[in-house]
C-alpha cells in the first residue's frame, strides 16, 4: 500500500544521544524520520520495527491540533427540532426553526470556558445542510428561518473570526435525504460539491470531520466513497486541516463516553479507513478504532505499516449529541474526569455542546462550562512545581501533591513505554504513580502526599525520550454530585408495577390495569450488547386484541450502537394501553433475529 501523505525527513545537524538518565531535550538524533506513515519492509526485525515506530512523527498540522487539547462539537440541526439523534431524511425543511440563533452566543461561551476550535455539523445523517447549498433543496435555505435566507456556517465562521476561535466541519458522509445516495459515483459528486461550497466559501477551516457511520442507500444499495477524492479537495482548498475519524489525521478513540485508553499510542499500525484496503489491513491485524491495544511491540511484531494517527475522545456533555429539552448537562465532576481520561490520556478531548431549539447554549450547559473552564484553569494553570532540566522537582519545603503531568516533545516521536512517578518524603523515595505511554500528555492522580521532591523515572522505552518538564499540581476533584437518577420528562410520571418478559420473540410489558400511556424510556445496557434495539416496532394494546402504533414512534433508535444512552419517547397522543410488545427489526450488531434485550423500560403516563 502506498500513502499519498508518507514523508520522510532528515533533520539538519547531528544531535546527541545521551545514555544513561534522561535529559530534558537529550533525544535529537542526527538520522530520520518517518512524517505521518510508514511502510514496514516484511523482513523488518522486531527491534528494526519498534526502532522505526519510534520514528514516525506527526505533521506539522497535526502537531497543532494536538496542541490544542480543548475542542467543541456542535450538534444542531432538524434532530434539535424532532428529537431524535438520527434523522431519517424524510423531515420537513420546516421544523427547522431557531427562534434566538446567536453563533456569538456559542463561540462566546466556549472562548471563556477555555474552547480553542468549534465543529458544526455542517450535515449530520439527515443531510439536511444548515449552509444554503447549491447541491440540494433540504437545506436551511427551504426553512422559514429568517425567510430562508439564513446561513449558519456563516453566522459561525463570523462568531469565530470575532473571538479567535478556529473553525471545524463535520460533514456527514452517509446520507438519508439524497435521492442519489447509494449510486456511488452520482452521489460522490454531490459531496464533493458539498465539500467544496464549505471549504472554499468559509474561510480557513482546521478540522474536517467525515463520520465513519455508512448506512444503506434506497432499496439496500450501497454507497463506496471516493475518499481519496474527498482528500484531494480537502488539500486543495483546506492544505493545513486536518481531516478527522475516517481520515488519517484524527482517529476516533472508539467510544462515546470520554474514555481515553491509558495505554495510547500516537502510533499505530491501525490502517485509516481513508486508505484503500484498510479494512483487510486491519483485518489480517485483528483490530480496529476500538481496540483496547493499538501500539504494542506485539502488534508491531505483525505491523505492515505504521501512522501517526492520535486520538480524539469525543463525548457530548448531554446524553445524547442532539438537544432534547428533558435531558441534563453532565455533573462538574464527571467532565472533570473526562477531562483526566482525554486530554490526560494523549487525546484531545471534542466536547458536544448542543444548542437548543432557540438555537442558544442552554443556560445550564453554559454555566456547567463556565464551571469545568475554572476548575481546569484552578487545576493546571499553577503547577506547585516543575523540572528544570531533568526529570526531578525539587520543593523548597515538603508540599503536598496529588497529581503529576508529563509529556514528550512528540515533533520527535512518541517513545515512553513505562514509567514511575516517585516521592521523596522524610528521605525515602516511594513511588506514588505508573503508567505505561505519555506521548504529548500525561496526567496521574493519586492520594495527596507531602513530598520534598518528585521525579519522574522512564522505566521502558523505545529509543531515547525527549522529555518535557515534568509538572506537579495540588488539585481538587469536585464533589460527587446525586445524580438524579430519575429520566421522566417534565409532564409525565412513570406508572408503577409494570412487568416486562420476553415472548415470541419480543419484550412484552403488562401493566396493572388500563391506563393513559404517553410514552416510554428504552434504557438499554450500557455495552449495546446483541439485542439491543436498533430498529424495533412498538405497539399497544388495551386488552391484547387491537394493536396500534402510537403516534410520534420512530422506531429507530438512532446512534444507539455507540451512545447506549436511555431513550425517551414521547406519544404525540397518549392512547389507553394495558400492554405494550417492542419487536426488534434490527438490534445494534445488525441482527433482525436476535433476542431482545434491555436494561429497563418505563412506561411513561401524564402527569
Ligand atoms: C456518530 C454519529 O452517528 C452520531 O450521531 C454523532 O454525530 C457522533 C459524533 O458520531 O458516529
């Protein structure tokens, strides 16, 4: 396989390579560099291959990115309006209707909460566009907001250039609203004219965010992109961007819920789907985004070629990645730890904030995110100490700590493989953390301990580090909030004593006697194991004779194989209902077959 962004790079002038402990700055070497892949020749030995994966470095671009650890994801579209967090295509223009949309209002929040880029979804699934694009007639530009003659890639391409925030574009490769999706070359065309209306009329854009998510075209035909296509405009328009999740700049750390790994590799022999053959690569590799390893000795052993491909944690900081008004924003406390398992885990953290049906941040997502921008400021902003050339802090006096954070100079590479962090108290060194990678950064927590000095010992690596100072904090994790654990929506309460089994094939829920329903909660397990519903029929029954679909169902519970989040579903009229039966039509591996499963259902009554 060749890849088109494979460089090779020579660096000017002999550096020293210092044995023994490590210097800070000591790991210039006077021989190459691999810039974002590599091919491994097949004869390569083990120690040739863990040699060259030391050597893989990122571009220039991609260096930036990383650089930036805080980013936001702006979910908005007709899903704000509907509901639901995979619209089907079929939605009315119409719904589209922000009363208050204030792009200011966004970029504003996220520049004080500490927010350096902002992606729009542009296009989400629905392939309603929220710019008035030429390619199509499902677009903001068919909505009566502001007469149809509203833009909202403008409006925040304009918010950007106001506050100094760098604008990104997730533009939905999958498709559900054009006629021509699943005719591959007709539909590829469309794209590409979609991505060049956004990526030559906008200005600068940094991120380009094409979805991995590939549904099926009208009558099951399938759509084959031409990415290599969609790469070459992107360089052509967009040279210093860089292009997220199927592309080879960005990878997607394989969850939604803010976990990082806390062994990450930046390099990986986890072939990018934007390459031809990757899936086969990947195949014969045995992995893929989700792989718990992506960067072991083991797996460089059986590499083919290598990537400087980091991870970006993307989580929303409410359940779903769309608003839905009976949904709350995460507590302090969990996007504190978010926060430790991303951007303390060599990721850089894209963090959804959706706006509402006004088109604004909700109050209490804004002020959550005025919250989490302090507590990261009052956490990092103020190490208690930091090395000065070498890998040791030494405190004037006993101080207490409770965290440390380290880095590599990744523009060399990426080479811990193990190290301990250690604490000198009453002459005695303990160790107080370890870990395996550090890669561009680092951060453990432990239990607070007062130390005169702190060092940092690189226990395993590949090659000679290049160390960043090592920095020490104090810091304080918010309280542990009680989670309401209750998801009723306003309006409605649960009705007690319902019991639920499954028969024939479907989960069938009796309730005590007749009753007004107005909707359910589908929670389903948080692993999405085979079951889970996907696509599922619901219907209700007063006395199990006559069956009836309520009104308002979808039936599809969109992106539930990713986000296994509850999910509520209001009737748009409650019927009079004494059972209700959910057959699964396909559950979240694809099964149209498989036993249903769920972790609970309630079954929702006004209030
Ligand atoms: C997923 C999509 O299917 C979700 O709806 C969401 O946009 C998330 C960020 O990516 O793959």
């Amino acid at each position: 396989m060749f890849f088109p962004t494979m460089k090779m790079i020579f660096p000017a002038g002999a550096a020293m390579l210092l044995a023994g402990s490590i210097m800070l700055g000591a790991c210039g070497r006077s021989d190459k560099y691999y810039e974002k892949s590599v091919e491994i020749p097949a004869d390569a030995t083990p120690q040739e291959r863990v040699d060259m994966a030391s050597r893989v470095v990122p571009t220039p671009q991609q260096l930036a990115w990383q650089e930036l650890g805080l980013t936001a994801f702006l979910h908005f579209g007709v899903n704000t309006f509907t509901d639901r967090e995979w619209g089907d295509g079929t939605e009315d223009p119409a719904v589209f209707a922000p009363t208050a949309l204030d792009a200011e209002q966004w970029v504003a929040t996220l520049k004080k909460a500490g927010f350096k880029l902002v992606i729009l979804t542009a296009k989400h699934h629905d392939g309603f566009c929220l710019w008035p694009t030429a390619t199509t007639g499902h677009s903001v530009a068919a909505s009566g907001w502001l007469e149809g003659n509203g833009d909202v890639v403008k409006a925040l391409r304009e918010a950007c250039d106001k506050y100094d925030m760098k604008l990104g574009l997730y533009l939905s490769p999958w498709d559900r609203n054009a006629t021509c999706y699943g005719d591959s070359e007709k539909y590829n065309d469309m794209f590409v004219a979609q991505l060049r209306e956004l990526l030559g009329n906008y200005g600068k854009v940094d991120e380009v965010w094409f979805d991995g998510a590939c549904g099926e075209g009208p009558n099951g035909k399938r759509q084959e992109y031409d990415w290599e296509r969609f790469r070459k405009v992107m360089e052509e328009l967009q040279p210093e961007a860089v292009l997220a999740i199927t592309g080879d700049d960005v990878r997607w750390v394989g969850n939604e819920g803010g976990l990082g790994r806390t062994t990450e590799w930046s390099v990986t022999p986890l072939t990018p789907a934007i390459f031809p053959g990757s899936k086969e690569a990947n195949d014969r590799l045995g992995i893929n985004e989700m792989s718990a390893d992506l960067g072991s000795r083991e797996l460089l052993a059986k590499a083919e070629s290598l990537h400087w491909w980091p991870s970006e944690v993307d989580v929303s900081i409410r359940p779903g990645w769309f608003y839905h008004p009976d949904e709350k924003p995460k507590s302090l406390r969990e996007l504190a730890e978010i926060y430790l398992q991303s951007v303390g885990r060599n990721s850089t953290l894209l963090l959804n904030i959706p706006p509402d049906r006004r088109g604004l941040i909700a109050r209490a997502d804004s002020l959550r995110l005025m919250e989490f921008g302090k507590w990261v400021e009052t956490s990092f902003a103020n190490p208690v100490g930091k090395s000065e050339g070498s890998l040791t802090i030494d405190f004037p006096a006993a101080t207490e700590i409770n965290c440390v954070a380290a880095g590599e100079d990744i523009s060399k590479g990426q080479r811990v493989e193990s190290f301990v962090i250690e604490g000198l108290s009453g002459g005695n060194w303990t160790t107080l953390a370890e870990g395996t990678t550090i890669g561009h950064r680092r951060i453990l927590t432990f239990e607070p301990v007062a130390v005169e000095a702190v060092r940092l010992n690189v226990t395993s690596s590949r090659g000679e580090p290049c160390m960043k100072p090592v920095e020490a904090f104090r810091i304080e994790l918010p309280a542990e909030e009680v989670a309401d654990a209750s998801n009723v929506p306003s309006g409605h309460k649960a009705v007690n004593g319902v019991t639920a089994s499954v028969r024939d094939g479907e989960i069938q829920l009796t309730l005590p006697e007749v009753a007004r329903v107005s909707g359910f909660i589908y929670t389903p397990h948080a692993d999405a194991r085979p079951g889970t519903l996907y696509r599922y029929k619901c219907e209700t029954s007063p006395d199990w004779g006559v069956w009836t679909v309520p009104a308002g169902v979808s039936g599809e519970f969109g992106n539930i194989m990713h986000n296994a989040t509850p999910r509520t579903v209001v009737f748009s009229k409650p019927v009079d209902a004494r059972y209700l039966r959910f057959k699964l039509l396909e559950d979240t591996k694809g099964s149209t077959t498989a036993s249903p499963s769920w972790a609970d259902i309630t079954v929702l009554t006004p209030q």
